[in-house]
C-alpha cells in the first residue's frame, strides 16, 4: 500500500518541463501588442548601451541554459534597465530565441525608457526600475495594457463548440495559478465537428499566486467574449492565454490538470485516503519523522538556514563529505586556505573551502561576506551553495567545476587545447562577471585579485570568477579606498601595489594581464629576452605593439586564419588599453564588455604606456591610510589561489 500511494504522489507533483519538440502544424508568431513607454532617459547613448547589454544578457540565457524565464539588467553610467522575457514553454529553444529575436528588433526603435512586446510565443518586457519583476502591474506607464483578439472563423456548431471550449477555458483558469510553473497546456475534443481545440495559459514568472490568478479570471471573462470563434488570444502584463483548433503544441505536451483542478484533486485525495487508511497516516508521519532529522543534521540554530538559496550546513556532514578533509580531496591551495571536492548526499558533487582567519572579528567578517555573495548570482560568478560557521570552522560549499582552473589549459597539462573561439568566450565572460560586480549590483564590488587561477572552466569550458566574495565591497559613492593589500605577483595594478589605492579600474588592470595570458599562453611573470633586457609578458606585449609585432605575442600553439589574426590583435589593444597608467584612462568593464563585443579596439586613439613593476625582491612598499592597518612593507601573494 506505501507503495502504491508513493507513487500516486508522484504524479500528483510531477510537472511538465520545457519540450524541445518541434513537430507543430501552425507556426505562426503574430504580434499582439506593443508599447514605448513615456520615461524619459538622462542619456541616449548612455541608454542604449544598458539596454543592450541587457538584451545580449536575456538572449544568452535563454539560448545557454535552455530556460523559457530570463531576467537582466544593466546599471552602469546611469540609465538603468531591467529587463525580462519569457517564451511559451511548449517551444523548443530555437524557436524561443528565434522569437526573442523579432522582439529585440521591434524593441530598440523605442527611445524611452520603458516597452514591452508581446508575441504569441514570447514577450520581452524592459523598465528602468526593477518592481515589475513581482508585480507586473507596478507603475505601468499608460493604460490598455489588455490585449484581446478574437478569429475571424466561426464554429458551425455553436452550442456544442461554446460549452466545450467554455470548459477549456475554465478549467485551465482554475488549473494555472496552482501548478508550480504557472503553465498549462490542454486540449478537449468537439464531438459535432470531430475537431480538437487546443488551449494553453501562462503566467509571468517570480509573480504571487494571487497576480496570477486574478489576471486568469480576466482572461476568461475576456476570451468568452469570443466564442463562437475558433480562436483567440489574450495578453495582460501578468499573463497569456490562447486557444484555437489549429494545433500550435504537440498532443504529447499537454498537462494533465485534473490532478492540480481543486474538486479533483480534492477527490482523489478522498479515494486514497479510504482505500489506504490508517496505512497513509503511518507513512506520512514516517515521512515527515524522516525530513526533519535529515534537515536536522544539515543545518543548526547557529546560522541563518537559508541566504537566497544558500543552505547552512552542519560541520560534521561537511567533515564527512570532504573524508575528514582529506588531502586526496584536494583541488586547490592558496591564501585564503583549501578547497576539497565533497560529495553530499552521495550524488552531488561540491567544492569545500575551509577559510583561514587569524584576526579578531573575523568570524563576523566572514558571516556578513556569506550574506553579500549569497544574493549575487550570475552566469559568469561562481555560485554559492552553502556555507558553514561553528567555532573556527568556517566553510563555503561551492559549485564544483569539473575543469579546474584557467591556468591549467594555458601553461598547465591541457596547454594547447583551447582554440581562439573558446578562449575569446572565456575572455568575455571573464568581463561579463566583473562588470556585474562594478556596476549591476547594489555595492560596488572590487575584486581585487583577478588571475589565471581564480577563472574556474565547467562542462562547457564557460569561466566564472572564484573568490569575489572574499574582498571587501567598495563603499557607494567613493572613487577608490585605501585599504589592506591583496593581490599577486604579476596582476597588481600598480597604483594598488605602490600606494593601496583600490578603484574598480585595479580589477580592469588584472583583467587586462589575464587577456595577454589568455592570448599568449604564458605565465604574466615569465621573463623572455627582448633585444638587451628581460621583459615581463606586459612589457613584451608594449613593446611588440610598438613595434606593430603583435603577431609574436599570439600563443605558438593557435592556428589563426587571417580573421582570427586580426581578431586577436584587436583584442591584444583593448588589453593594453585596460592596463593603461594612470588609472583613470583605463575603461569600466561595461565599457571592456562592448568593446569585446563590438570588436572594436582602441582604433586611432594613442594608448598610455602602462606602469611596469619590477619584482625582483618580491617586496614592494605599500602606503596606507592607517598605519595601524598593516606594516610598513608588504610581500605580494605569490600562490597559487584556491581553484577547483
């Protein structure tokens, strides 16, 4: 009997996913509404950057991570927008982005700061606040958000036609609002014309329950109207239904919401209730006895049980996770401690970095970090699963990236097996996440030790940033801070090296060296012979620009046609450009991103001759703005950062 009910359970939660079919006999996209908002813009240039920069952000996710929901936004040089889309989850992903794309072209003739499109299979919504993303309502600029549109062709059985598609309707306006991804798809036959109506109802992600069903109440109210039509759409901001006797999805794609409909499931809970009876109560009880002990020994009254999605973990499932954190677990040694491989739960695989901090207050230092990072998620950060603090035990639960580090596919065992398409998406990703810390989230975050080794590669050799969340957050409105030094040996910007003044523009500079390391294959500290002198890979690279050379920077080991040639030297600028002196004629990294983007270089504009730090005695001279902050002197880190 356990049994049986279990899986009777099962199908009550189960829910359709996001089909990737493609078998469909009506294709069409009509648009159905269309809007340019009122909201003015302080700048159009400044504008149009963020909206596409937004735009791109929307159509990577969408395209990458084969997901029908998106949101972005872009905060740099004022103008802010966010932005959102989503597509009918009945499309595959190519019809999805096909469709996003038809949207961005009817978008970027708007010149305000707000629009909305709306097609049968996606919309693409943008505002310059980010309120609508929970309640698409939220200041809505103008009025007659409702769309209506009701077919031409009308059934020749009207009585039989209404009150079959009547029903439809009603039932998926019951049926949506109660499933977890506010989606339905259904179909109900039509016995006097032997003809099938097929009908589907969407509601916009991250909204409440509530939204969702009052915008389906109007639908319905709208929709009824039509009949007898054989079909017709409706659009709010907070959801889209339509049906039609074409066939628009697969007879395989549809929901079955008798299980979500409230008589039904009531219904059947009632039959099973009965027929197991007093087995239910027992399995349940075992079931809940079970949850809370397992949810017991992963998380502790001492923390918070959940950031964002970041679960608390207990130290001791940590310890056993990682086999008492043993060596052979090891992925990765540096400044800030260890990282091991773990495994949770015997499936999922996880990197453990257990935190060394020998200063008073530390442990509060490292709990309010654990609360920033929580809340910054983006495709190109490393992602925060889980963290713990008991005692001095303090551990972040990280995703694992199963191909290491950066470093080790430019000088390491896998040298050479990156060719120049994978490693200018490494360089823009790499940009991507840095311009998230700088300018798209609440604080402006400096990292302040961008390297080769802090790049981890997954599955798809796509870069995320590893520990950002380890440097202090620059205060709102300041330029630069003066503050303790961290940074390594051949990255360090050297106004950050030499006076500790910290801007976003020392994460730019870093950033610039790990391109020439990207594109050169060698080490930023390596010293190679050039005419009577040594030089390190900056000055190499100064100079064979100079000297129009740049051909001899390019790693030995690529096989470039003439595109790709001019590609690189291209991207080679924009890497002396970020490591310019004085800091201030470096670029933002929003403005890196449109520049690897567009392709563009420094053109005709003459570049600064960076600042080059000799390192020989590995010792520089840093001046603080507190002399009680640290010594006088301070040794440039020279590990090898935790990587996974």
């Amino acid at each position: 009997m356990a049994v049986v009910l279990l899986v009777l359970l099962v199908l009550l939660l189960t829910e359709p996913g996001f089909s990737q079919t493609d078998n469909h006999d009506n294709d069409t996209n009509d648009r159905i509404g269309f809007f340019c908002g009122r909201n003015a813009v302080t700048s159009l240039p400044n504008f149009a950057k963020n909206r596409n920069a937004t735009l791109n952000d929307l159509r990577m996710q969408l395209l990458s991570n084969r997901v029908v929901y998106a949101k972005a936004q872009a905060l740099s040089a004022g103008d802010p927008v966010f932005a959102a889309a989503q597509c009918r989850n009945y499309l595959s992903v190519d019809r999805c982005v096909a469709c996003f794309d038809a949207g961005v072209s009817e978008l970027t003739n708007c010149s305000a700061a707000n629009g909305y499109v709306i097609f049968d299979n996606c919309f693409i919504r943008y505002e310059d606040f980010d309120e609508f993303y929970t309640d698409p309502y939220f200041m809505m600029d103008g009025t007659g958000s409702q769309y209506l549109s009701c077919g031409n062709n009308q059934s020749t059985s009207r009585p039989t036609f209404n009150q079959g598609v009547d029903g439809l309707l009603s039932n998926i306006k019951d049926a949506t609002p109660k499933t977890s991804n506010y989606y339905v798809a259904s179909i109900t036959q039509v016995t006097s014309e032997n003809a099938t109506v097929y009908a589907t109802a969407q509601c916009i992600a991250n909204i409440n329950q509530t939204i969702c069903q009052t915008c389906m109440n109007a639908a319905y109210d709208k929709l009824t109207t039509c009949l007898p039509s054989t079909q017709g759409r409706f659009s709010d901001m907070a959801c889209f239904v339509r049906y039609s006797e074409l066939p628009f999805f697969d007879d395989n794609q549809t929901t079955d919401i008798t299980t979500v409909l409230k008589g039904h499931s009531r219904k059947l809970v009632a039959i099973v209730a009965a027929a197991v009876g007093g087995v239910v109560l027992f399995f349940l009880i075992l079931v809940l006895w079970l949850f809370y002990r397992r949810k017991k020994s992963k998380k502790t009254a001492q923390g918070p049980s959940d950031l964002n999605g970041a679960v608390y973990y207990d130290y001791k499932d940590l310890k056993l996770a990682t086999d008492n954190f043993s060596q052979a677990n090891v992925l990765g040694k540096g400044g800030f401690g260890e990282v091991f491989k773990a495994i949770l739960d015997d499936k999922n695989i996880v990197a453990v970095k257990r935190i060394q901090v020998q200063h008073a207050g530390g442990k509060e230092e490292f709990e309010n970090e654990v609360k920033l990072i929580s809340n910054i998620q983006h495709r190109n950060l490393l992602r925060l699963l889980g963290w713990s603090s008991q005692g001095s035990h303090l551990l972040l639960v990280l995703e694992y990236m199963p191909n290491g580090s950066l470093d080790r596919f430019l000088w390491g065992a896998q040298r050479g097996t990156l060719d120049w398409n994978q490693r200018y998406e490494i360089i823009l990703g790499i940009a991507r996440g840095l311009a998230h810390l700088h300018d798209e989230f609440h604080f402006k975050i400096v990292h302040r030790d961008i390297k080769s080794s802090n790049i981890l590669l997954g599955d798809d050799f796509r870069p995320k940033i590893a520990d950002f969340g380890l440097a202090r957050f620059q205060p709102e409105g300041q330029s630069h801070v003066s503050t303790r030094f961290a940074g390594t040996l051949g990255y360090t910007a050297p106004e950050y090296a030499l006076q500790g003044i910290l801007s976003d523009k020392v994460d730019t500079y870093s950033f610039g060296i790990v391109i020439l390391e990207i594109i050169s294959g060698r080490r930023s500290t390596e010293l190679r012979p050039y005419g009577s002198s040594t030089c390190y890979l900056l000055e190499d690279a100064w100079e064979m620009y100079e000297n129009t050379k740049h051909i001899n920077v390019i790693d030995e080991t690529l096989n470039l046609n003439k595109y790709e040639h001019e590609h690189v030297t291209k991207i080679i600028e924009i890497a002396l450009l970020c490591t310019s002196s004085p800091a201030s004629d470096r670029p933002i990294m929003s403005e890196v991103v449109s520049m690897l983007q567009e392709g563009k270089s420094s053109g005709k504009i003459q570049l600064t001759r960076p600042t080059f730090l000799r390192y020989e005695d590995r010792r520089i001279r840093i001046s603080h703005a507190n002399p009680k902050d640290m010594d006088t002197t301070q040794e440039l880190q020279t590990d090898t950062e935790m990587t996974n």
